[in-house]
C-alpha cells in the first residue's frame, strides 16, 4: 500500500499542477496541527483552573473561549492563504 501511495506522491510531483496540490495539503496541515497544538493547553489550562477554583469558573471559560476562538481564527486564515495561493 505505501508503495502505491509513493508512487502516487511522484507522479503528482512531476505534474506542475500536482505540486501545488501537494503544497496545498502540506499547508492546511500545518494550519490544522498548530491550532490543535495551540488549542489543547488552553483546554488543558481551562481545567486545572476551574478545578482549582471553582467559582471563577465563568470567567476562566470566556478567557479560554476568547482565546481558542483567535487562534482557531488564525488557522482559518492560513486555510484561506494556502487554498488562494
């Protein structure tokens, strides 16, 4: 099966337009995995935090929340860079 697969990954690589389609997904992916590995403390951190203190907990939500949501941002910005270019 990987053979099929590299043999695939050379035959778009020879074809100009099948470079950029590579390019394209090594893109996304980056985009995808930082805001995972951005998004994931802050989930972690939101947790250790209620947990400790339990009546902050609204506002250690809307802090965590605010901040996923820029980074998901962020993400969704390098997602239109990469399909754009």
């Amino acid at each position: 099966m990987s053979y099929e697969l590299l043999a695939t990954v050379q035959e778009a690589a020879t074809n100009p337009e099948g470079g950029l389609a590579i390019g394209a997904g090594l893109g996304i992916a980056g985009a995808v995995i930082g805001a995972g590995l951005g998004i994931g403390p802050i989930g972690a951190s939101m947790a250790q935090g209620i947990a400790r203190q339990p009546e902050a907990a609204a506002q250690i939500q809307t802090a965590a929340l605010i901040m996923a949501a820029l980074i998901e941002g962020a993400a969704l910005f390098g997602l239109v860079l990469v399909l754009l270019g």
